[in-house]
C-alpha cells in the first residue's frame, strides 16, 4: 500500500527559559534516545507497509533518530537525508527566548501572532513556505518512488504542516495537532 509514515525525531535536551530551536541543529538528549530506542524495539517489528525509503531532516536530532531507529534493522531500506524536511526556520530568532525577540524587535512578536502562517522572521521563513518546501521534497521522493511507502522523519513543524494538508484543514490548524516527540502517524494513499 503507498503512504507515508511521518515520525518526529526524539526529544531534546531541557529547555528551561523556553529559547527558540527552529532549525538549530541541537542533539537528542538521553530521554531522546530512550525514546528512540524503544519506539524501534515496538514500531519496526510491526511495521507495516514496509518503506520503500527513509527519508530524514538533515538537523543531527533527525539523523541520529534515523541511526538509532535503524541500528542493525535497516533490512535494505535506502536513507536519504532530505534538507527540505528540516524544522522551520526562525533565523535571527533562533536561541532567543520571546522576551528578547520582543526587545530586539519591537512589535514583530505581535505582527506574526496577527498572521502567523505568512510572517516571516529576519532570516527565517513562515509556515507556509514550510510547508511548500516539504511538500515539493514529497513530491520529488514520491516520483523515484512512485508506489511504495516513504518514512519521513523530521519535526514538529513539517508534520503538522503535512498533516493539515493530509487533512485538508487550513494550514493554521497546526497548532491543534500534536507532534509529541518520537510520536509517528501513517498516511494511507499518500
């Protein structure tokens, strides 16, 4: 059956004063790879459809959530590190907390909550141009692999930008769906 398994990389080290990660390239912690390692030991062996193809982000969490989840298991199926499945990027942004955006750049804090999908951080780049990238990578993978089942793994971001388009819901939807980490969804036909 085609679709595509959408998987979010393990989770990261604390965060305490809740800085910006975007697309920083910040390792998984311990718990991260726990959540890895067991999330391999439960979905692999029951994986079904069977990828065709892995395709993760190019940020380290990925990668390594790739190396952990495939360690020994891979069974043939073809990695390919995909740029365009990397998180959103937040440019200047990234590694600030709210407060010192909102000092740095008075008033853009509340310009991007007025139109969150369509702002676009110095440097960075809004949702919807997440989602335009990720679904050209999907597009792009799905011609080599035209019938077979793609395992995407990659962030909160592109999985609720690809799950609103899934759904048909509005791209602002993202904010009501979950993207815990190391947490996987299948998307049949797709």
């Amino acid at each position: 059956m085609k679709g595509i398994w959408l998987l979010r990389h393990g989770a990261l080290p604390p965060n305490p004063e809740r800085r910006l990660t975007g697309a920083r390239d910040i390792p998984l912690s311990a718990a991260g790879r726990a959540q890895v390692r067991a999330l391999a030991q439960d979905f692999l062996p029951a994986l079904e459809p069977e990828p065709a193809a892995v395709l993760c982000s190019d940020l380290g969490r990925c990668r390594e959530t790739a190396a952990l989840l495939l360690d020994g298991r891979q069974r043939g199926w073809p990695l390919h590190v995909e740029p365009d499945l990397r998180e959103i990027g937040l440019g200047l942004w990234e590694g600030l907390t709210w407060a010192e955006v909102r000092d740095l750049w008075p008033g853009a804090f509340e310009a991007r909550g007025l139109d969150m999908m369509n702002y676009v951080p110095p440097g960075g780049e809004s949702f919807r141009m997440v989602q335009r990238r990720a679904l050209h990578a999907l597009a792009r993978w799905r011609q080599r692999y035209p019938g077979g089942t793609l395992l995407l793994i990659t962030h909160a971001g592109v999985m609720r930008a690809l799950l609103a388009r899934y759904f048909g819901l509005p791209l602002e939807a993202v904010w009501h769906i979950p993207g815990q980490c190391a947490s996987r969804r299948f998307l049949p036909g797709w």
